[in-house]
C-alpha cells in the first residue's frame, strides 16, 4: 500500500490541489462542486466517458440521497474508482503442468523489456523457476538489454542473434521451459510498428508457433502501456487487444505522471484488468495491481 501511495504521488498531488475546496465542504455537494470534480478528473486523465459515467452515478446518488459534504464525495468517489478497476474479469490462467506462458506485447519505448526483467525477477520472489524468451529479435540492444536483466535476476534466457526469425526463437524457448517444467516462460515480443498490420501478422504467427508445443498457449498476454502517454495510449491498446488477444495491461512509468487515472479508463474502456504497474527503472519497481489500494492511494 505504502510503495502503490508513493507511485501515485503526483496523480494524488494534482487531484487534491484541484479538488481541495470540493473535499473541504462541509455543506450539501452542489452541481458546481461535480462541475469542480468533472474537470479534475479530466486532468488525471480519466477521459471523458469515464469522467461522465463517474458524473452520471454521483448526480443520481445526489438525486436520491444528499452527499453530505466533501468527506462523503471522496469515500463515493472511491467506491466508483474502485468498482470499474474491478469490473473486467481476471481470467483463469493457470495451466494445468508448467509452464506458463506469458508474452509481453507493446510498442517500443512503453517499457516492454524492461517490464520483461522485472516479471522475472517478480515470479522468482515468488519462488518460481522461470525462463526468459528474447524475442524482440529487431533490436539487437532489447536483446542484450534483456540478457542483464536475466543476470540480475538470475535466469536463463533464450535467446537468438539480432535479425533471427522471432518465432524459431519463441519456439526453442517454449520447448525449453517444458523440457526443463520451468514454471513461467515471460517472453519479449518485437514491438516494431513499422505498420499495424505487419505487427498483429507476427504476434499472431508467435501465437500459433507457442501453441504448436502448448495447445492453450499463451496462457497470459499482457500488454506494456506508458502511463506518460495518457489517451494516446488507450488508441493504441486498441489495435492491440482487437487483434492479439490480450488478457490484462502492465502501466508503466506510473512514478513519473500525475496522469495516474488513465489507469481507471483503461480498466473501462478497454474491459482488461490492470495486472501489473511499473513505479520505476529498478528491478523490483513492479507492483501486482490492487484496485483498491489505488483507488485508496489516489484519493486519500
Ligand atoms: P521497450 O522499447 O518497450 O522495450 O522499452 P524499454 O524497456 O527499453 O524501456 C524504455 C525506457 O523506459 C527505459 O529507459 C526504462 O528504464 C524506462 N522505464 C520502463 N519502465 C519504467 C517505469 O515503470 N518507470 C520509469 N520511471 N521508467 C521506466
């Protein structure tokens, strides 16, 4: 709870400085108190049809029921946050034998490598023997980059040279992980957008090669979103979840926006569960995603 207050510092920060004399009431909550409210929200970047479907249940509570001053507000507000975070269902994901594989998927500079490393080292915490999968044959440095990530958290990792077929890669890496029963595969995929098409073609190859060996692979595909890149970022996670099956969102760079509510649009707009955030560069700055906790942190 203390390390998911720190990462929304800025978010939490923000809101309260827009929303101090609308926390601060201590009378009946007033139509332009919600206009206040409305546009803090706004700024954290909540988006507007979140923004407005928050609105919508906070005047019809209104209508039934005063809200008895700021204090009362907040705690509503909470519950709403909390609510829509909750709402997208978590799959079950456990694969009856090991492994499990989970792709990372994005566009480049989201954090996707990065992420990759500190989910390695995230499950090895949790005492699982794990295997990385460098995927992201197009840049040599994802490549070695990821390979210091591995020694950090000291696994193995797979890996082929810079420009190598990413699926011959993937498919040594998923006979790895069985033959050895590690019981986590995180692969980084290639998040290259030279066009749309070209990229759901390849995620869409790594998906049936995974599956060659592991008919129910991928068994989590997580897609890497940049917190900093606010409703941009929604459009983008678009593309991905039409076309790649995507199960949940890793939010990086959370530490370093006070755009933290994009969090709670994404959870909306895009039905997925916020999985994991990332609240830093270092290898244990990834925190499993608690709704709670957040809405909490944000607003507290
Ligand atoms: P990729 O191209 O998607 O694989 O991105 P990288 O993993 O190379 O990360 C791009 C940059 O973002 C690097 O400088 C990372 O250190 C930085 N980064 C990644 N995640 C976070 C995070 O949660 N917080 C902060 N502050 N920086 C991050």
């Amino acid at each position: 709870l203390d390390r998911m207050r720190q990462a929304v510092t800025r978010t939490r920060e923000s809101l309260s400085s827009r929303l101090e004399g609308v926390l601060a009431l201590t009378r009946t909550v007033d139509e332009s108190a919600l206009e206040d409210l409305e546009s803090a929200l706004l700024t954290s970047d909540l988006g507007l049809p979140t923004t407005t479907a928050i609105l919508d249940q906070l005047r019809d509570h209104a209508r039934r029921k005063d809200i008895d001053g700021g204090e009362e507000l907040r705690e509503l507000l909470k519950e709403q946050i909390q609510a829509i975070l909750e709402a997208p269902a978590r799959p079950i994901v456990e694969p009856a034998e090991p492994p499990k594989v989970i792709f990372l998927v994005g566009v480049n500079g989201t954090g996707k490598t990065t992420t990759t490393g500190k989910l390695a080292a995230w499950y090895r915490a949790e005492n699982k023997s794990v295997l990385l999968c460098a995927a992201d044959t197009f840049r040599a440095a994802a490549i070695e980059q990821l390979e210091v990530w591995a020694g950090r958290s000291g696994v193995e990792m797979i890996r082929s040279r810079q420009g190598a077929d990413p699926a011959a890669v993937l498919y040594d890496a998923v006979a790895a992980a069985k033959a050895r029963s590690a019981d986590i595969l995180v692969v980084d995929t290639a998040g290259r957008l030279h066009t749309k098409s070209g990229l759901m073609d390849e995620l869409e190859k790594m998906r049936r090669t995974a599956k060659r060996l592991i008919p129910e692979a991928p068994h989590e595909v997580l897609l890497v979103m940049d917190a900093t890149t606010g409703q941009n970022g929604l459009q983008q996670a678009r593309l991905f979840t039409e076309a790649s099956g995507v199960t949940g969102i890793v939010l990086t760079k959370l530490d370093g926006t006070a755009k933290g509510g994009i969090a709670v649009a994404i959870a909306r707009e895009l039905n997925l569960p916020v999985r994991f955030v990332g609240v830093g560069e270092k290898i244990g700055d990834l925190l499993e995603f608690d709704p709670a906790a957040f809405a909490d942190s944000l607003l507290s």
